[in-house]
C-alpha cells in the first residue's frame, strides 16, 4: 500500500514537473511562430484552444501590439530579444498555473472566452494531457463544439469580407481569396531549412512542429532510422501524465485504498472463522498449564510454617543427615544414636502396660467360666437395672434403647426368624409337633410368642384385609367351579348365584351418617335399590327358570341350544325384562328386535328356516342393539354379581352366556375380558351353523356388509323380477338410516365439544329456613348466567367451521396435553418441518445411547473451564477441503478432537517453518 | 409377544431340558413342561456346567432361540440349532478399584424403550425448571469508590484483577476472588474516562477530562512482593500532558501502542511523550476507541457525529466512516472473529457489523429500552454483555436477536461500563451508584470443581433443555425473567410504539404505488450513510 501511495506521489511530481517542461518548449515554439506570422489575418483552427490555453499574467495589449509591429519590422534578426521578453510571459505563470491546478479546465473555457485573443496559439500536447486527465467525454465534445463553431463564424466573416471587397471594387471575391491565399503562402526565409528554421510546410500546414519535422533535419545521417524507430514507437505508447487533484479527493482515494487493503486483509480469517462457527463445539480448554502437577512438584513447594513443621524441617534438612543420605547408609547409622536410658524408660513402660493387660485378660475368662446361673442371673438383672437407669436418666440411651427395639423388629419382620422358618423348626414340623417332646413343642411356641411379640405393631396396623381375603376365597370358588364338570359346575354357579342375590336383597343396610344419610339421598337410594330389587327378582326367576331348563336339557340337544349367540338370546331374556320394567329404554327398534328374537327362539330347532331369520335378525343395526342390550342390561347384571366392584362389559358379558345356555363359554368368558368377539374362539366342531354365527358375532363394522348380502339374498329367492335402480338402492338400504345415524352422531360431537350446559338448580343450604327459593326462584344473577352460557354456546356452534356443512364433522377438539408437545410454527433455523423432527426424533440420554456416544450427543456448544484465560484467536491456516471431512466426522468427539489439535499443531508447526 | 429371559443354572437346567446329546455348534435338547406361545423368543443364559455340557467351554453364554417350533411342542426335540454366542472376556469386568462403576450393559433396541422421548421431554422440562431455582447470577458487589464508574479495565494476564476508574479520577485495583480493593492509583484531576492494560498485563494506561494520559506500573499479581524498581504503585510511570479531553483509550493486543480518542484520534508508543501519529476526520469529538484484539492493526472509532470509524495502522489512515442515525456509545470487537465487531447505540439496540460490509448491519440486538452505554465480548466469541441506561445488564448471543439473560438489583442504578471475565465465567459491571458488580455469566450455573459425573449430568440437562427449547412449556419456563416495572412498562411502551410505526408503515405502502416504497430492514434502516 504504501508503495502504491509512494507512487502515485511520484507520478504527481513527474506529472508536475515534466509537463511544466513540456509546456514551456512548446510554448516557446509556439512563440516563434507567432511571431513570425505577426499580425497576419488568419484562420487557425485551434485559435480558440490556444486562446483558453493562455491564463496567467501576460503582457497588456497594447505592448504586445508594438512588439508585434516592431516583430514585423526585424523579424529575422533578432530573435534572442523576442525570446528574453517572452521568456517573462510564459514561464512564470504556468508554472503556477500548473503547481496546482485547482480550477477545472471546463471553468476557464467558460471564463475566457476566445474572441478576445487575436493571436494565434499552436495546440499543445498539455491541452490534450488535460483533457485526456479530467477524462470527461462531455467536456472534450464541448470542446469540439466549440472549436467548429469558431470555425463558422471565421468562415463567415472570411465569407463577408470577400462579398465587402467584391461590392467596393467589383473584383470576384476569387481573386482575394486567391490573394489571401497567396499571402499566406508569402514568406521570406534567409536562413535554409533545418531543425532550427521551421520549414515551410510546418508553418503554412497545421502550425504544428512535429518531431518529423525536426527529424528531416538528420535524414540521411547514421542511426537515422533507428531513431525515427524509436520515436514512432513512443508516439504510439503516448502516455499521459495526471494532474494533482485537490487533498480531499486525494484523501478520499486514499481511505478507499486502505479500506479495500484492509479488508482484503481480514478476509484471510475468513475460512478459520467459518470453521469455527461451523464446528459443533468449541473447545477453550486446551494446553492449559494449571502449574502443579505432580506430588513431587507440589512437595517441592512446601514450607514449614508452624514450630512443630520448622522442628522436623531443621531435622530433616539437617546438612548432616543430608550429606549422609546422599553419601551411603552406614552413616545414616551412625547418626540414628540413642540413649541407654531412653531405651530403659519405654522398656519398663511397654512391661507395665502388657502386665496390666494380662490381668485384665485373665479376670475375663476367669467371669466367663463361671456356671452359676445365679450368679449370671444377677449380673443380667444388674446390667437391665443399670440399662433402665440410664434409659430413665438420659434420654439419649433410652432413644437408643427405642431403636433397638424398632430394629429388631424391623428384623424380624423382614427375616421371620421366628416363624418356623429355621432349619430346626422345619424339621420339627416335617416330623410332626405331636410326636415330640413338651420341651420342644414349649420352644416352638415360645418362639412363635416372641414373633408374635415382635411383630405385633404391623399386625394391629392391617385389618382391612378381611374383605380381600373373602373375595379371595370366592375367586377360589370360582376356579373350582371352573374345574368340576359343566352341569355341575352349571347348577353351583347358579346356587350361587342365587344366594349371592339373595344376600344382596337382604342387606340393604342405611347408612347412618354423613351426606348418605340426608333425606334426599336417601330417597334417591331408595329409587336406587328398588330397581335392582326388581332386577334382581326377575334375575332370581330367570335363574330357577335355568336350573329347570337346565335339568330337562339332553346333553345332545346342548349345543344346538349353544349355537344362538349370546347377543342374540340375551335379547330374548332382555324381553322379558322389559316387559317387567315396563320399557325403560326408549329404543325406538326394540319392538323389532324383540319379535325376531321370538321367533328366533321358536324356531331354533329348524335348521335352514333358522339361516334367513337369522340374517333378518343382523339386519338390526348392531350398535344401536348392542347399546340397548348395555342400558337395560346393567341391573341385572348387578343382580348377580357385585354391584360396585364389577366393570361393565365384563357382567354384560357373562349374562348374555348365561343366557344362552353354552354353558363352555363360561370358561373362556370369565379368562378374557374382550365383548362379543371371544365367543367365536370356541370350536365347536360338530356344528352346523358354526360360520354363521360367527359372521353374526362379528365386530360392528363388518356387520354392515354382511347384512346387505343377507338381504340380497333372501330377496333373490322368491319370483325374480327386475327392480328399478331406485328401488334397489332403496331396498339395499332400508335397514340402515345413515344420514340420521351421521345427524345423531354429529349431535353427540357437538355436546361432547361444546357441552350443553346444566340446568340451574336450587342452590342447597341457601335461605332453606325461609324457603327462600321455593318462593323466589333462582336467584337472577344464576338465570343471567346460565343464558349467557347458552348464547355463549350457540355461538360457539355458530362459529365451528362444519355449522353449514350438512354432511361434515371437523372436530375442533384440542388436545391439551399432545399440545404442549406441539410447537405453534417451525422454530427459526429450520426449514421444513421434516429437518425439526429429525432433529429431536433420537434419544440423547445415557439411558438410551452407549456410553461411547453419550458424550458426544451431549457436549455443549462452548467447553470452556472456569479459570483459564481464554486468548483472542490466532491466525492459522485452514485447508478448506480438508475441514469437510472433519466436520463429517464430527460425531465421534473424543476422537476428532485429538485429531484436530493435531492438526492444529501441525500447521502451527508449519507456519513456524514459513516464518 | 413375550420375552421371557430364563436364567438357567446347574440342576435347574437339565430339569427343564435334558439334554441329550451335545455336538458341535449344535444342540439337542428336550424342553419340558414349559409354556411357550407362537412367536415367543427364550433367552438362555447358560452358566457353569451346563454351558460346558453344552458347548464344551467352561464360559458363560447368552444364546437367544426363535420358538418357532410350537408344532412339536410340548415335547420338542431341539436339533441343530443355531446358536450364536456371545463371549465376554473377564479383565472387562473386573473393576480396577473398589469405587468404580460396576459396568452396566443397556440393550439399546429403541422398540423396547418407546417411551424414550417423552422421558426427555420431561427431563428438558425438569432441567428448565431447575435452572430457575438455581439462578442466582449474583456474586458480590464492590463498593468502595466515591463516584460513578466510569471506565473499568480487565487485566488480560490476570483473572482476577480488574481496574476501575470513577468520575472523581480515582482508579482501584480490585481483586475479584476476594472483592475487595488491592490499591489505588491517585493522580488525576478529573473524571478517568478510559482505563487500559497492556497485553503483558504489567502497565495500565488511563486518561481523562484533565488531559492528561497516565501510565501506571500495575502491581504484581502476589500482591505483596512487587518488584522493587518501581516502588510505589501510587506513582504514575509517566504522564504524557496533552491539547485536549480525553474520552477513551485502548491497547493494542500484543504491541506498545495505544490509542486514545478525544478530538482527534491519537497513537501512542507508551514509551513516547508525544503521540506517534494522530488522524483527524471530521472535527466531532470521538468518544471510544477500541483495537481489534484479532487483527491488532485495525481500530474502531465512535464519534459524536453518529459516526463509526474504522482506522488502519498499516497504512497509517482511517479506512471507513459509516454514519447512523444515533451515536454509538460503544464499540467490541469479536474476538474469535476478527472482522466482525458490534457497536452499543444509542437507540437502546446493538448492531453487529461486517468490518468488511457496512452498508448493512449483520444483526441487529434488540432489548434495552434506554441507550446501551457499554459493550464487551467474552473471550469465545460467542456471547457478549451490554449495560445499559436503563439500569440493567444483558447478554446477548452473537447472533441473537434478543438478549440471553438480563441481570439487575434493586441498587444498581445506570449501568455505565460492563466487562465480561477473561475465562467468560463472570460479567462485572460498574454502574452510577459507585459500586462493581459481580455476577455470573450463566445464572445458574455451579461454581467451583465439578466432578465428571456431575459435569456430564450438566451437560445432558442442558442438551435435553436445549433440544426441546422450541416447545412451548419449556420455551415459557427459560424465557421467563422477572423484570423491575419501570423496565415491564417501558419495553411494552416501546414495543407499542414499533408496532405502530410499522403499522402505519405498512398503511402507507398499502396506498401507494406498489414499489414505490420499497422495505427497508432494519438491519440497513438506522445507517444513514458510509463514507468513504
């Protein structure tokens, strides 16, 4: 850069230097031929060039006038004097015109106008240069403009003349021009044509002395073409030199220069940069050098500070032992020296200690040879006296004390050390408590006292485990029902049945206390349990009903009973229900239903006839019977089993088998907890009917299709005639009413989303002593808030985006807790949604990667450590290509990581060799 | 589908399947009594002697069989099956202390951890939470100055000394580990406007309103045993008396130079009275200066006239003018990317620029709702702390948008210089209420050794938060900060008035001719002009 300045500096001082050179040659030359031409009339082309050219201090007018004319006179002779008084003219003020050219040429064309000057200038080639500097094009084509339009006006005044002379003397303007021409062709040379008496040519042509011209001078002489070589080529490379341009400018060019350097220089870090932002953690804790290392190191460091360390300083720092370690052993020996009696004093001490010892040593095993029990029986009442004292005196030991005991509680409870469960109390037991002696049979029980002791607390803590234990013994009940043979089984089940109704009936206890007791709870109870009354009595009938069918039943006739499904009979039962519970549910094809199931009952022993009534009977729209079969079907199930305890479906379940007789249901309905799809598991081989009723049992959907066969078929039977398309479709679809099934459906989205808003209702405890609300009602602001809800829900309604559309449900339901999982929009650095969810689809856990990768998975963006200086960065080469594979690789951390600084070392190293 | 993993030892083994013939590679064996379902896979884990009857090997093995064969069941005869076993060698198991970690082996089969996400999920979200519990950026405080603190300086060879200098021109050195104060410098007249150490660490330049720059013999880092050639702290190593205020001044990173500003940008050799060189541009006071520690060369002036300047030492001359709308209070430099700075302006936000590019800022960092009055990058590049008017200290990520982190006391009152710890641990800030601040960089992150499994806890709690930042309860527990009101209001303040001008700016673009207002970001809208 700052050559580059130096220069440019350079050039601007060639540039004022050399053209001030140029231009005074030329302008000198110019002079002459000025001068020579006097005051002649002329028709230079370049006189308006020239004219601008001429700035600065000149001679005044009038001066120049008498040394033209005095000019005219000695024009030959005495060039020197011409030349000394145009010496004056032309140096000084272009030199200053030069130095600092702080006008723009344009300016002066425009400030000194041509006309004024009558002179002649010869073009220059410092006019050229300064144009060529300010490189406007505009400038120079004003320039041209300017130039032909001088031209014209001298071609007119020229024309004038001609035509004034014409008209005074009546010569044709010809013979002036000729004339003029003539004159100017006019000249008298005394001196012969040379370098140094610009030819004729030179001075009637263009007015220009080219560097031709002077070369003509030494045509012929040696070396002549080589210099007129050398000249064309210079004239070819013409180069041209700039002016200096004001400071700011220079300035400015300058700050641009450095900027582009500059940046051109922080440029270099880029790719290092870009590494560094591209690499997936950045590690700052690299070469640290935290001082102490080694033991050794932290040994050497060490100095003696308190008066006991000094002590074994002086000691051990002694230049005595010191020489002595460094120079053999046996001087070390020497030094080690100790007194006689020293020696004595710690003999005598150690015989004391070890006499006192052995006494105490023998007093023990004297006390533990003892046999008295008396005697241990005293000791041991002492030890508990002095033990209770001390739990009475403080009560950190009678804590202790407490801690113990929870101890060996805790202990026994979790070995049952006394619970039989030793070796020895095994193999008593194994034997046989009778066949032993009372001794034994007296630690037996004693020991089972002492676990009972022990383990009396977590005994009296569990007492709700009676209930369990009843339900226990009925689930064993149940698997020996299972067990035995199935009419057994079949008539136990139903005993029990029974009893458990009964019992049910029977202990329908009121509860004494709380909210249960309140009147209108106990109403509602009441309600409550004279349904299941009636429920259960009619599941009481049934039962014996069952009991007696059960009985006249043949063991052939069995499965052909079994063969109904239990949806189906259990419709049949389910009639009867409802003929005694005077139709509860409000099923509008219950009726239907009900007599296929008759008739499905009465014919149940005919084979084909059985197959189209069946299929009449799937005509029944599945969910809506299964439904029914749910509402009326849940008392009588409580009748049988427990009212509370037992899921729904699962009773559902067993009463439709009970129903229907098959009795082998039973085993496989009680194991699996699954609906109507299970009872087509069975195989029952000998069947006739066996895919039938499993077409029947199949799951909802299916059965839709199944049903539209059936039709079709049945259909087809009889005298064929062709139906219209209308009728078919009609036909086709006569059992199911879809668009109302869509129409109810829709309804129960909407409430289930929009839910429809309770009734108000009396508030309790409110004014109850004044019937204040039997009176008044509800309070207004209740009756204000329930309408606002309902507006507020019909809007809502309004509002959901499947209002208009008849045949739509768009659920509006939000997940709340699958939203918090959601992000509204895609988080900012991704572009697709595709790129975020791979990018949190794998695990980073410790759990769920090995712990080779963890690491890696989990390592932060920056690893740094609290305590190390981390430096500004310093310039390193970067080899692009080979940073793409590191960056691959980067993965495995550990690894790479290694490799890397390697390779950072590697290249520090080379740049060390470089510098 | 079951997995049934049977440990099968001894007596037990030949209980369940009696073998009956052992070949190589190959296995006959009888199963009995078992009850095995179609697609069920067993895993035997052989041991002792039957592994050994078996295969021949006194080892263990661990061989996995497809039931496939439930036709023959129960009584299958097993014939040449294939078994691929699995040898594990004893010096990998055997622990080298008593301490160590019993190796535990994982099957790592995502099909049997399906849950694994949602565990995650939960642990980002745990971790969040226990970030807040644990924030507490709070170290300590120093107090001890009579005046606001106007200027501070880190020592870049030391951790725990730094330098401040208040408006009274009193300047303390202080020891951060045990906060408090190690020595004072008197000497100047004035307020201290700019406090400087050499890159070595040994000389502290500082400069102020009574125009005089002083060079100053920082005490050693012990303390007590200083060198004796320079006796006295408390004496000044040279004072360069010069034409006018000074308003800053900085080192350059590993050299004798220093700049300051004041009407003119000055270097100096600290071993000169008079500077070496001076650049003028403009007659706008320049209010900081700051050497870029990457490039040490290139400095970065900010002038009065909303202008910011970038000189080239090389070339002795400034290199670029960019003007914006409002002044710059302060520059930094990035130093891990030494092109890019981000300059503290202000109209309460920062702009990170391009040395290289400055018709338009990189990025523009919005969150202060007062003018920023000083910014300092921590030594990774990747964050950088500002203080501000509005009595708050944030951090920012370099390229973020939003601040990180924003830091505050009831007693802090206008933040006036921040500096950021030489091992990016600790942000220290210096404010009007004549006290420095300590705070730590990460609010909750843990001081002091951490052992390894405890780091790794760290780090995967803050890789989990990190993966599911993006989610809204998560994204809601991080983002939360309590803000003082004055702060709530005046963001919510701003935020409306933005909102309006854009507004009105966007209704304005909607009645004109399309294209005849064209968008401007604001990443270029605040720059006025670059002058070259």
């Amino acid at each position: 850069m700052a050559e580059k300045k130096r220069r440019m500096k350079e050039e601007t001082q060639q540039r004022q230097g050399g053209s001030g050179k140029n231009r005074k040659l030329l302008q000198s030359k110019t002079l002459t031929v000025e001068k020579k031409k006097g005051k002649k009339k002329h028709n230079s082309r370049n006189e308006g060039k020239a004219g601008r050219r001429k700035t600065g201090p000149r001679l005044p007018s009038a001066l120049k006038h008498e040394l033209d004319s005095r000019n005219s006179n000695q024009r030959t002779s005495d060039e020197e004097v011409d030349n000394d008084v145009y010496e004056y003219e032309e140096s000084m003020p272009e030199e200053e015109s030069k130095k600092n050219r702080r006008f723009d040429p344009v300016d002066k064309l425009e400030y000194e106008l041509p006309d004024e000057f009558e002179d002649e200038n010869l073009p220059s080639e410092d006019d050229d240069d300064d144009y060529e500097d300010n490189d406007s094009g505009e400038r120079s084509k004003g320039r041209d403009n300017s130039n032909q339009l001088d031209d014209e006006v001298e071609d007119d005044d020229d024309r004038r003349h001609a035509r004034m002379l014409q008209g005074i003397t009546g010569i044709p303007s010809e013979a002036f021009e000729d004339k003029k021409r003539k004159r100017n062709a006019v000249l008298s040379e005394a001196h012969p044509e040379s370098e140094y008496n610009p030819s004729r040519g030179a001075i009637d042509g263009d007015g220009n002395i080219s560097v031709e011209d002077l070369l003509e001078g030494i045509q012929g002489k040696s070396g002549y073409s080589k210099v007129r070589k050398r000249v064309h080529r210079v004239d070819r490379k013409s180069m041209s030199v700039l002016a200096p341009l004001p400071k700011v400018d220079r300035e400015r060019l300058e700050r641009k220069a450095v900027y582009e350097q500059s940046k051109k220089e922080i440029t270099k870090w880029e790719p290092l940069v870009k590494k560094h932002r591209e690499a997936p953690t950045l590690f700052f804790n690299e070469d640290i050098d935290i001082g102490f290392s080694t033991v050794g190191a932290i040994a050497s460091e060490f100095e003696p500070k308190t008066d006991f360390e000094k002590k074994i300083a002086s000691l051990v720092q002694d230049a005595k032992v010191m020489e002595a370690h460094n120079n053999d052993g046996s001087r070390l020996l020497e030094l080690n020296k100790i007194s006689v009696e020293d020696v004595k004093d710690r003999q005598k001490r150690l015989a004391k200690m070890r006499s006192l010892l052995f006494r105490h040593e023998m007093k023990a095993k004297h006390v533990k040879k003892i046999k008295s029990k008396m005697y241990h029986r005293l000791m041991k009442k002492d030890r508990l006296k002095a033990a209770s004292a001390r739990m009475e005196m403080d009560p950190e030991a009678a804590k202790e004390q407490a801690m113990k005991q929870e101890f060996k509680r805790a202990e026994e409870r979790m070995t049952l050390k006394h619970k039989n469960s030793s070796k020895w109390a095994k193999r008593i037991l194994k034997r046989g408590l009778p066949s032993q002696d009372e001794g034994t049979r007296a630690a037996i029980s004693d020991q089972l006292h002492q676990h009972a002791l022990l383990t009396r607390k977590m005994n009296s803590a569990k007492d709700s485990s009676s209930s369990e234990g009843s339900s226990d013994e009925e689930d064993e009940d149940d698997n020996e029902l299972l067990l035995s043979s199935d009419q057994d089984r079949a008539s136990k089940f139903l005993t029990k049945v029974k009893e458990k109704t009964l019992e049910l009936m029977e202990d329908a206890e009121q509860p004494k206390s709380g909210v249960l007791s309140m009147p209108f709870m106990v109403n509602a109870d009441k309600k409550r349990k004279d349904a299941a009354y009636r429920d259960a009595e009619l599941a009481l009938r049934e039962c014996e009903s069952m009991v007696e069918q059960l009985d006249d039943t043949t063991e052939a006739e069995n499965p052909k009973i079994g063969t109904s499904s239990g949806r189906r009979v259990f419709g049949a039962a389910r009639n009867d229900t409802q003929a005694l519970s005077n139709k509860k549910s409000n099923n509008i094809r219950d009726n239907n239903d009900s007599e296929d199931d008759l008739e499905a009952n009465a014919n149940i022993d005919d084979g084909q006839d059985n197959v189209s009534l069946l299929r009449k009977d799937v005509q029944i729209d599945p969910g809506s019977l299964y439904e029914d079969s749910g509402v009326s079907l849940q008392p009588v199930s409580k009748s049988f089993d427990d009212i509370i305890k037992d899921p729904g479906p699962k009773t559902t379940f067993e009463v439709s088998i009970f129903a229907s007789d098959s009795w082998r249901k039973m085993k496989k309905g009680e194991k699996v907890d699954g609906k109507n799809d299970n009872s087509s598991a069975v195989v029952e081989p000998g069947l006739p009917r066996q895919e039938l009723k499993e077409v029947d049992e199949d799951t909802d959907t299916d059965s839709e299709e199944e049903m539209v066969d059936g039709i079709l078929s049945s259909g087809a039977k009889p005298s064929y005639e062709l139906p219209s398309q209308a009728d078919l479709i009609h036909r086709a679809f006569a059992g199911d009413n879809v668009e109302e099934d869509f129409e109810k459906d829709k309804l129960e989205i909407l409430n289930e989303e929009n839910p429809e808003l309770e009734k108000p209702v009396l508030v309790p405890g409110w004014g109850q002593w004044t019937h204040i609300q039997q009176k008044k009602g509800l309070p207004p602001w209740m009756l204000e808030e329930h309408e606002n809800g309902k507006k507020k829900r019909e809007e809502a309604l309004k509002k959901r985006k499947d209002a208009r559309l008849k045949h739509v449900i768009i659920s509006e339901k939000i997940d709340k807790k699958a939203e918090k999982l959601h992000t509204k929009t895609l988080p900012y650095p991704y572009t697709s949604r595709e790129v975020f969810e791979q990018s949190i689809r794998m695990p980073i856990g410790p759990e769920f990667n090995p712990a080779t990768s963890v690491g890696a998975l989990n390592r932060p963006e920056v690893v740094k450590k609290p305590g190390v200086i981390i430096r500004p960065i310093k310039f390193e080469e970067v080899n692009p290509y080979e940073k793409a594979e590191e960056h691959k690789k980067s993965g495995r951390a550990p690894k790479t990581k290694s490799s890397k600084s390697r390779g950072e070392k590697a290249t520090k190293m080379q740049l060390k060799k470089k510098s | 589908m079951h997995l049934g993993i049977t440990v099968i030892a001894g007596d037990v083994a030949s209980e369940i399947f009696g073998i009956v013939e052992t070949e190589e590679g190959s296995v006959k064996a009888i199963f009995r009594e078992m009850d095995f379902s179609e697609g069920d896979f067993i895993f035997f884990f052989l041991v002792g002697d039957v592994a050994s009857e078996i295969f021949g090997e006194p080892q263990s093995f661990f061989l996995c069989l497809p039931l496939s064969f439930t036709e023959t069941y129960p009584k299958a005869a097993v014939t040449n099956m294939k078994v691929k076993v699995i040898s594990r060698s004893a010096d990998e198991f055997t622990r080298e202390r008593s301490q160590d970690l019993q190796r535990v082996f994982h099957n790592y089969d995502p099909n049997l951890r399906t849950q694994e996400k949602a565990v995650e999920y939960v642990r980002a979200l745990n971790a969040a939470k226990l970030d807040k519990i644990f924030a507490r950026p709070f170290v300590g405080a120093m107090d001890g100055h009579i005046d606001a603190i106007s200027c501070m300086a880190k020592n870049p060879n030391h951790l725990k000394g730094i330098f401040s200098g208040s408006m009274d021109g009193d300047i303390r050195l202080w020891d951060i580990a045990s906060r408090r104060m190690v020595c004072q410098f008197p000497g100047h007249q004035g307020a201290v406007r700019g406090l400087t150490v050499s890159t070595d660490g040994r000389i502290l330049v500082s400069c102020g309103m009574d125009c005089t720059v002083r060079l100053w013999n920082v005490p050693a880092a012990s303390g007590i045993e200083s060198d004796n050639q320079y006796d006295d702290p408390a004496k000044p190593l040279a004072v360069y008396v010069w034409k006018n205020a000074f308003w800053a001044v900085d080192h350059q990173w590993e050299g004798d130079l220093f700049a300051t500003a004041g009407a003119q940008v000055d270097i100096w050799d600290r071993n000169r009275s008079q500077p070496v060189n001076s650049f003028e541009w403009g007659k706008d006071t320049v209010l900081s200066v700051r050497f870029n520690p990457g490039e040490p060369n290139v400095l970065a002036t900010s002038a009065s006239d909303r202008s910011i300047t970038l000189y080239d030492l090389r070339m002795s001359s400034p290199a670029r003018k960019l003007i914006m709308r409002t002044k710059t209070n302060s520059i930094a430099w990035n130093p891990m990317e030494p092109m890019n700075f981000t300059a503290a302006n202000e109209d309460c936000n920062c702009y990170s620029y391009d040395a290289r590019k400055l018709d338009e800022a990189k990025c523009v960092h919005k969150d202060h709702v007062s003018a920023v009055m000083d910014i300092d990058y921590s030594p990774t590049g990747r964050e950088f702390v500002t203080g501000s008017y509005d009595r708050t200290v944030r951090i920012f990520q370099y390229n973020g948008g939003h601040s990180r982190e924003i830091y505050h006391t009831k007693r802090m009152q206008r933040v006036f210089c921040v500096k950021f710890s030489n091992d990016a641990t600790y942000v220290i800030s210096g404010s009007d209420d004549t006290n420095l601040r300590l705070w730590k960089s990460k609010a909750s992150e843990q001081l002091g050794v951490l052992l390894p499994r405890e780091r790794k806890k760290q780090e995967y709690h803050e890789a989990v938060k990190n993966r599911y930042k993006h989610l809204p309860e998560v994204k809601r527990i991080v983002r939360h900060r309590h803000l003082p009101k004055p702060i709530y209001k005046a963001a919510a303040l701003r935020r409306t008035i933005t909102d309006a001008e854009n507004r009105k700016e966007e209704r304005r673009r909607a009645h004109s001719a399309p294209g005849s207002r064209p968008t401007e970001p604001l990443r270029k809208k605040r720059i006025i002009q670059e002058v070259e």
